[in-house]
C-alpha cells in the first residue's frame, strides 16, 4: 500500500508528529490532491490547542493548501485530475440545508472547514469535498498561492463587499499577516489606502505595498487623523486587540463601516457615535471556494503577492511556533519536497 507523510496532532496540547499514513482514496464527490505547499495559519492552534469541541484526533491542520489534483472521486464532474487548485478554510456545504438553499454556503449548518473537519494540508496528499476546490492560475506558485487561500481571501473579500468605491478612503488597521496583505489590495482596488500600524519605521513598508498614506498609532490618535481626511469609509481592522479595534471605529466616515477580521474578546464602541453617523460594525467571515478563486485571479493580475518564510515539510512544527510567536514576515509556508 502507497504512503504518504503527514504532519499530526494527536491530542489537544499535543505535539507534532511526522508519522507515515496509507495515501486516502477520494470517496464520492470528493477529490485527492498532491499538495505542494501549505500556509500556516493562527487558526490552526485551533486543532493544536484543542480549542473546537468534538475535533477528531488525530487531526491533520492546515487550510492554505495549494496543489495539483491527483485523482477524482465518483459523480465529479467539475475537477480533473493534473488541474491545480486550492482549498481555503471553507471546506465544503451540505447543499441542502435552509442556509444553502439561499445560496449562504458559508452559513452552512454542516459546513466543512478544512484541517478540522476533515485532514488538512500539513501532508503529502490531501482529499478534499469537490465543492470547496478553487482553480490556481498558471502565474501563480503553490508559495505564492497557499498563503492567499485563507489571508487573502479573508481580506480581499471583505474589502470587495466593504461599500467603498474607487477613490474613497479605505483603512487598514495592522500591517501583518492580514494587514500587509489588505494593504496591496485596497491599493489595487482604486481605494485612497490608509496604512495604520504602530511605529515610524513600518511607513516604507506600508508605501511600499501601495499605501497612499501612513498614520503612526503609537504617535498620536490615529481615529482623528482618519477623521482629518474626511473619515475612513471603510476600515479594515486586521488587529487582535478588541480595545484598539474599539478606538479606530471613530475615525469612520458617514455611512462608514469597520470591517472586523481579527479575533479578540469584546470591543467597544459609543452607539451615539453609530446612530448619529450611520455607521455600522461587521464582521467579515474568509469566503467560499469561489471567493478563493476570485482571490487568485485578482493577486495574480494585479501583482498582489504575499511575503512569506518558505519552510521544508519536516519543519512543520518549527513553522508553527515561529507563526505562533508573531516574529514571521509575514507569513510561513511549508513545502513539500
């Protein structure tokens, strides 16, 4: 029987462990995919922590997974085998319950999510439901592309759906895994890019990536800067911290929106502030596989590219601690040789 490697955690807390397993056969509507580099991602404490109840160990993470379809199970119509592809966090819907009857696939009440529902890309094949597959375009490499499967869609998706139009000011509040990311694409977009992020020393980065302007958080009140330019139409809050989150949403223009895409506790924010501007506060989930492959298309148009640290598979739990750590520029990403 053909193996494969994967790297595994078989137990909350536990370490990883590169272990030899049986190469999976595809089951009906699904496909199998030699993966050829995969993200890693903060969400993927979620099966190292054990965080999530009832995840099925031993668990295999990873969901920035980019490949090359190896074979195809019965009833798929769509994928072929040698097409290149990614999978994302999304990990595939149901198809019939209410929420996927009105076509909120991400809403799903038997969602898939990648790397917990089922084994992820921290391997060397992966098997996956055809329905949460996106298409690589050929300019992109599976480094390049893995990373976008879930920070980039995550950001590109929120920034597409955030109501701003060409010209507006767009903010991007944090300029790491996330932010560095937002930044190109609110830039690529047409939006006037505000880059906000602690410390002088990131402003070339940030203009580097294509940002129109800079604020200092650590210099000043970033939240009165933005109202100084007329107001943020959209800010795009990358960070973790639910205080500062809470205290940039007042530089939100009228009608603006801040757009929620890093985890924290609680925020806070005046509802006076809300009623009297027409503002709102929205989280924004990833996106499904279709967002995924608009993703793709749009970085591998617009030169949108990830910064990443390119590590061997046999790393992975060095990858892990360095992501974990939050010293990574910006993201890892792990290969398989």
């Amino acid at each position: 029987m053909a193996t494969m490697r994967v790297a595994q955690v078989s137990r909350p807390k536990g370490p990883f462990e590169l272990v030899e397993r049986p190469i999976p056969e595809p089951a009906a509507g699904w496909v199998r995919i030699k993966v050829q580099a995969c993200g890693i991602c903060h969400s993927d404490s979620i099966v190292k922590e054990g965080s999530f109840p009832n995840i099925p160990y031993p668990r295999v993470p990873g969901h920035e997974v980019a490949g090359v379809i190896d074979a195809v199970g019965q009833g798929v119509a769509a994928w072929q085998k040698g097409q290149r592809v990614g999978v994302g966090w999304f990990g595939g819907n149901c198809g019939y319950c209410d929420f996927c009857r009105r076509g909120e696939f991400f809403a799903c009440s038997n969602l898939k999510t990648t790397g917990i529902s089922h084994d992820g890309g921290y391997a060397e094949y992966m098997v996956a439901p055809a329905s949460s597959v996106a298409l690589m375009p050929n300019d992109l490499s599976p480094v390049e592309a893995a990373p976008l499967m879930c920070a980039g869609v995550t950001t590109f998706n929120a920034l597409r759906n955030s109501g701003a139009r060409g010209g507006d000011v767009v903010a991007v509040f944090g300029l790491g895994g996330l932010g560095h990311l937002g930044v190109q694409y609110a830039a690529k977009m047409g939006f006037r890019t505000v880059a906000i992020a602690r410390g002088k020393d990131k402003e070339p980065l940030a203009k580097k990536l294509g940002a129109a302007i800079y604020i200092d958080s650590a210099a000043g009140d970033a939240a009165a800067e933005l109202q100084k330019l007329g107001g943020a139409k959209a800010i795009l809050a990358t960070v973790t911290s639910g205080e500062a989150m809470s205290a940039i949403t007042y530089g939100l223009a009228m009608n603006g929106t801040i757009l929620v895409i890093g985890a924290d506790s609680s925020m806070e924010v005046s509802p006076i502030f809300l009623l009297t501007g027409c503002r709102s506060v929205k989280g924004w989930y990833s996106g499904t596989s279709i967002d995924s492959q608009d993703t793709l298309s749009f970085s591998a148009r617009s030169g949108v590219r990830s910064m990443n640290e390119v590590l061997p598979f046999d790393r992975a739990a060095e990858g892990y601690d360095r992501m974990i750590s939050g010293k990574a520029r910006f993201r890892v990403v792990l290969t398989m040789g």
